[in-house]
C-alpha cells in the first residue's frame, strides 16, 4: 500500500512539474504585412520572456489586426483581398494547441482599406474601421463564431487641417466599451472619436463625438478596465488624450492630453498603439520615429497620467505595443526591424526592462494572446 501511495504521489507531482512548464509559455498570435500565409505564430516564455521561434500558420493577406472571440477558440483578421471593395475579415479557428489555425469563413468589409476590428463582448458581431474609404462596419457573428455578411455600413464626412493625411475621413480603431452598447471609433482624418450605439448586434447609429485637436489624428482607442477612462492616441501630432465616458449615453469628455515625446526630440514622430496595463494603473503607447514606448502613471481617483519613462523598443516603426495576460511583459513589434522584443514590467514602478530577448518575424503589425 506504501509503495502504490509513493508511486501516486511521484505521479502527481511530475504531472504538477509538466503544468507547470506548460503554463509558463503564452501563446502569441502575429499579423503581419505578408501578402500570403499573413499570419505567424510563436510564444513567449512568462519567466524570463524568452520567444519560441515564429512560423507562418494562417493564410490571411496583410492582416493588420487581429481579434479573438470572448468565449470561443475564434480568431479573426482584417484583410487586404484581390476582390473589390478589398477590405475583408477571415475567420479561424484555433487548435487545442492555441497555434493551428484552420480558416472557417470570410466576409467582405464593403470598403476599402479595412484597418482595424475588434469583437463585441456578447460575441455577436465585428465591429470594423476602413480607414482608405473613411468608414465603420458592423459584420453579425452567430452562435458559432461564424461571419455573416455585413450589416451596417456608416460613411464617415469631413476633413481636418493636415493636407497631407487628413483631406478625408480615415476611420483608424475602434474601441467597445465594457457593457457592449457603444463601439467608439477613432477617425484620423476628421480629428474625431465618433461614438455608435450598437442596435440589435446589427446596426449603428450614431450618438456623439469628441473634436480631438485640428491636426492630432486619433489612431486608436482603448477602455481602462473598470471602463469609465477611454484612451485615444493620437497620430498626428504624438499626444494621448485621456477621455471621460458616460457608459449611460455614450458621451466622451476631456480630461487631459498629453506629450509622448522627450522635449527635446524634434524630429518626424507618429505614434500607433496604445495599451493598459492589467491592473489598470499604467497605460503605454508606442512612438514610430523616436521608435520607443512612453509609459504613463494614472492616478486611480482623476485619471490623469504623469510620465513614468520612455523607453527604446529596440527596432523601428513599433507599430503595435501589447501586454501579455499576465500583466508580467510588454511586446514591441517593430515593423521595420522584423521583430518582436519583450521587456519586464515593474509590477510596482511600471517602469520597462529589457529581457533582452527577441525574435524574428516578417514585418509584424498586431498581436493577439489566446488564453
């Protein structure tokens, strides 16, 4: 009886050993700018953040964002298709391994140029910005995850001061709040956060708006976790602005904006994400130019933000920033460098220390964490 006990008791502890390692590695899921074969997947081991190296997985055509499904192993990519209007969204399905991917459906954005998407909580519909025909489309999901054909499709008006970039409207992200009423969806070229109710899982109608500064170009947008405070980070002019949002009627009021950049670095700058840290007491967002992550304070009673650090991504044009659901590292993925490059987060600080580990991946613009 002694011996069998022992033997149990080795098994259950190698069995504990053996979740243990497996625990330890999050997956990652990476868009990229490839024209085939678009989508990389590859992990990131949350010791020391260390990656596994990356290998092509979905066949999506320059996916440049990525969304998971809230409940379901669903994955989907906005896409650059040869059809006309070329925007598209595909739907994958995830393995048990969380990196297979196997392509389940595709649907038509109805613009060109879709850019962003993400999914509503209720896993009812995709929400997604077009930012080359300056639009926002709502595509149903049904109970399977599966994409039916769109359903609303809102052309946005107007232009903003910038003639290089902003001579029409450009939607760039879009933001659901937590209670899936309203989706808020950053226009570029109009200087404007542009707030939907969302009808039915099927429709859009338009609430309000917040009138960014002439020239700041609103990218994309993200809720605090208790989701009171919306992020907008501006392109144009390298700021983020903290909004306040009334989860009752969808309105956006200003809280504060401020700089990304060290005073006394002048040269071209756009900046591209924006993400909050789990906890909810840090956000960060990254600069393509001085190619860096700024990392912000909030204060837990006004929402405002004070500078902590800016940090090198290591890489240029770090089109995406993420945080793994740990809340224990920060990805940077550098366009132009074909990598991505973790750094630890001071639990205690925010503050961003190189891990000294990268990995190479063709022009990565997104990445996704199935858990």
């Amino acid at each position: 009886m002694r011996k069998a006990t022992t033997n149990c008791l080795i098994v259950l502890a190698l069995t504990a050993s053996i979740a243990s390692v497996v625990a330890e590695e999050q997956v990652l899921l990476i868009g990229t700018n490839a024209r085939e074969q678009g989508i990389y997947a590859s992990s990131l081991n949350l010791e020391s953040g260390e990656f596994a190296p990356a290998n092509a997985v979905g066949d999506a055509p320059r996916p440049s964002f990525l969304a998971l499904h809230p409940r379901l192993p669903l994955l989907y990519a906005v896409t650059q298709e040869q059809s006309e209007p070329a925007g598209g969204v595909r739907a994958f399905r995830i393995d048990s391994n969380g990196i297979g991917l196997e392509l389940i459906d595709r649907e038509s954005t109805g613009d060109e140029g879709s850019t962003h998407l993400e999914v509503c909580p209720n896993g009812e519909a995709i929400i997604v910005a077009n930012y080359t025909g300056g639009s926002t489309t709502l595509l149903p999901l049904d109970g399977d995850g599966k994409l039916g054909p769109l359903s609303s499709l809102i052309q946005h008006q107007g232009a903003s001061v910038n003639q290089q970039r902003q001579r029409a409207p450009h939607a760039h992200g879009v933001a659901i709040d937590h209670d899936g009423n309203f989706a808020c969806v950053a226009d570029l070229g109009t200087d404007e956060v542009i707030v939907y109710r969302i009808v039915g899982g099927s429709g859009l109608a338009r609430v309000s708006a917040w009138d960014a500064k002439p020239g700041a170009g609103p990218r994309h947008l993200t809720f605090h976790p208790h989701g009171r405070w919306l992020y907008s980070i501006n392109e144009l002019d390298s700021t983020l602005t903290v909004l306040s949002f009334d989860r009752q009627t969808g309105t956006l009021t200003e809280l504060q904006t401020i700089d990304t950049l060290p005073a006394d670095f002048q040269s071209p700058n756009t900046t591209a994400e924006v993400v909050v840290h789990p906890s909810g007491r840090y956000v960060y967002i990254s600069n393509r130019g001085h190619d860096s992550t700024a990392a912000f304070a909030i204060d837990g009673e006004t929402g405002r933000l004070r500078l902590i650090e800016i940090e090198p991504t290591q890489g240029g044009h770090p089109r995406f920033i993420g945080i793994d659901p740990s809340g224990k590292f920060l990805i940077a993925a550098n366009r132009d460098a074909n990598n991505l490059v973790s750094f630890g987060i001071d639990p205690q600080t925010g503050g961003l220390k190189p891990t000294g580990y990268q990995v190479s991946v063709p022009q990565p613009v997104c990445v996704v964490f199935p858990q």
